[in-house]
C-alpha cells in the first residue's frame, strides 16, 4: 500500500514538475495566460519538484534487502 501512493505521487510531482519547468523555460506556452510562462523562478521550481517527484518513484521501485 505504501509503495503505491509513494508511485502516485511521485509521478505527480514528476509530471507537474516537469510541466512547470517546461514552461518556466517558454517551451510550453499553454496556457496562454499563465503567470508561469518564460519565468526562471518556476523553472527551477519545476525542476526541483520533478527531482523529488523522480527520487519517491526510485525509492518506490527499488528491491527491498533480503
């Protein structure tokens, strides 16, 4: 049970994260009127969030001891 919210929400955070760096970079421009678009901040921001979002999915898929 563990194991799986850990994927849930590491895919999540890798998905959203991914999302807000792209268009904190100006490479996703949708929507049109996000206050993200082309903004340094959300991009590291982005990034960050994917990073955590990438380190529960290994944790969750990894081979426990034994």
């Amino acid at each position: 049970m563990f194991r799986t919210v850990l994927k849930a929400a590491g895919m999540f955070l890798l998905a959203m994260g991914t999302i807000w760096t792209l268009q904190g970079l100006g490479l996703l421009n949708w929507p049109a009127d996000s206050f993200m678009l082309a903004d340094s901040t959300w991009a590291r921001n982005g990034a960050i969030t994917a990073g955590f979002g990438a380190v529960m999915l290994w944790w969750a898929f990894r081979r426990p001891r034994g």
